[in-house]
C-alpha cells in the first residue's frame, strides 16, 4: 500500500483502491490495523486490516440495511443487543427508533471506537444517546453467558471472518444468540458478498439453518465494498420477515437515505443463483 492510495486485496486476484486526500489515523491496535482517510466520492473512509469498512458518503447503504428490517419485523423491539459495529453506524440507526429502550453494544476493540468517534462522527452520531450501554468485548463471549435478559433482536456488525471476527462466523455462536433471544425475537447478521464471498456467504446460511428454523438472506447494493453487492441475513424462530410493524417502519422511513418500505420486500427475493446454491445446501 503506498501512502497516496488506500488499496484492498481480495485473495491476492482483486484490488480495489481509492486515492487518499489525507490520512486521520493510523495504527495497530492489539486486534487489528486501523486506517482513516479522506476520499473523494466516499468522504472519511475506515480500513480494518486493510479491507475497506465503512466510509461518510456510503455507509447509509449498509447501516440501513443492517438495521431496519429486523428492527420492524421483530415482535417487538424495545431491547436491542448489537455486536461489533465499532464505527456507530448500526448504533445509530437502532437508536433512531423510538420504541428502543436499551442497546448494549459489545465491540471487541476500543481502539476502534475512539478513533471513529473522534475522526467519524457524522457516522457515529448517537453516543452520546443515554439508551446506549458499550461494552469493549467480545461478542462471541458475552453471548455464551448464560445470565443476560433475552433480547428482542441481536444484530451482528461484524469484520470478515479472520481475525477477531472469525469467532462471530461458527455454528456456536448463532446457536448462543438464537438462546438469547426473546419470544418472536430476531437475529440479523451481515453475511458478506454472495458473489466474490460466495463459499463464506452459503457457509454462513448453512450454519444459521443448523442453529435456527427460519432463514432468510437479504441483498442491496455496498458500494465501498469489494464487489459491491451485498448480502444480509434474518433468522428467527418463524418470523416472518416481511411483516412490518407499520408504527415502527413510520417513525424512521422519512428519515433513511437509502431503506424504505419496497426496499424492504425487493431486498428479500432471491437472485436464480442464490436460490440454487440454497437448494443444494
Ligand atoms: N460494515 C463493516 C464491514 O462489513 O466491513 C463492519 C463494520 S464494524 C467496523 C466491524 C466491527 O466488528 C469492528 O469494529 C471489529 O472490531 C468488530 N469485531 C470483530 N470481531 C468482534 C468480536 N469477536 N466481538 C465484538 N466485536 C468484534
């Protein structure tokens, strides 16, 4: 990587790279390297280990998507756990919904937290919010405790699976959160690129089917992101994905750049080669 230009290797046969207007931040922290630049087209761009995070101009693709759907088709959604999500990004977009009581956040790396909230702000705008609990943890650990209130819907930030986030990709840790899930609760997950990821994309909904009964991936555009298609995955005990609290759905819609109620039901139709890659799992 030279100093003008911030690039992402995929396996060694896919670079994509923007050019740096100026660095913010850069270090090793005991879990992963952080980079945070200005860009043109994205704005303030966050680097983990060299993979392009989160950037000011995009992120609403991705926060949006992480977020919404479970947050109203949940049976309820007034206690919020969050894994990852180090940025703010997802905190953000739960907290935007009024009927959030609680959000415990469980972000493995400190390092990150401080660094956006003092170069990302307009991304991490709600920490401040005095519903919000942080916890600097792992998310795979809290969620193997067996004393925690259940929640009514967990959502999974997370990295790709190597390094810290490789604990928040096994088939123990979805059947944790499914156990701390409240009655009608919902668990969602981002489920990286089904097209360049594919083998870690049906890895994960094959490891979802085994630790819940209902599965159903998302997609939307990423456009940082390697690719640049994305997936999302919902998972519960037998919620229905498409029935949306029309309350919920009402306070926050007006205010998503990119989410809204047609994006909601296009986002879970399946292309032919998801629908084949599932049928085979
Ligand atoms: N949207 C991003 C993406 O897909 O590239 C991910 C955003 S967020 C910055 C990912 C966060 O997950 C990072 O801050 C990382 O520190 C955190 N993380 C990774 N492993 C974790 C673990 N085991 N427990 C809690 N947080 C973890």
């Amino acid at each position: 990587m030279s100093d003008d230009w911030f690039e992402e290797t995929y396996r060694e046969v896919f670079r994509v790279g923007l050019r740096v207007k100026k660095w913010f931040h850069r270090s090793q922290s005991e879990f992963q390297r952080i980079d945070i630049f200005d860009s043109e087209i994205f704005g303030r761009v966050l680097g983990l280990d060299g993979v392009l995070n989160t950037s000011e101009g995009a992120e609403a693709f991705y926060h949006e998507q992480m977020v919404h759907p479970a947050m109203v088709s949940a049976r309820s959604a007034r206690r919020v756990l969050l894994i990852g999500g180090g940025d703010g990004g997802t905190a953000r977009e739960v907290l935007r919904h009024p009927c959030v009581e609680s959000l415990v956040m469980v972000e493995i790396d400190g390092e990150v937290v401080e660094a956006c909230k003092r170069h990302l702000s307009t991304i991490g705008s709600a920490w401040e919010d005095p519903r919000l609990e942080l916890i600097i943890g792992d998310g795979a650990a809290y969620v193997a405790r067996g004393d925690l209130e259940p929640f009514d819907v967990i959502l999974l930030d997370g990295t790709d699976p190597e390094g810290p986030g490789e604990a928040l990709y096994t088939a123990n840790f979805y059947g944790n959160c499914r156990a701390r899930l409240a009655e009608g609760g919902v668990f969602a997950l981002q489920s990286a690129s089904p097209f360049i990821q594919r083998e870690i994309f049906f890895r994960a909904q094959a490891r979802l089917r085994a630790a819940f009964p209902s599965v159903h991936p998302y997609f939307g555009p990423a456009p940082l992101y390697c690719s640049g298609v994305w997936s999302w995955t919902h998972a519960s005990d037998g919620v229905d994905p498409l029935a949306i609290d029309e309350a919920r759905l009402a306070a926050i819609e007006a205010g998503c750049f990119y989410y809204n109620r047609e994006i909601h039901r296009a986002a879970f139709v399946q292309p032919n080669f998801i629908r084949q890659g599932l049928a085979k799992l």
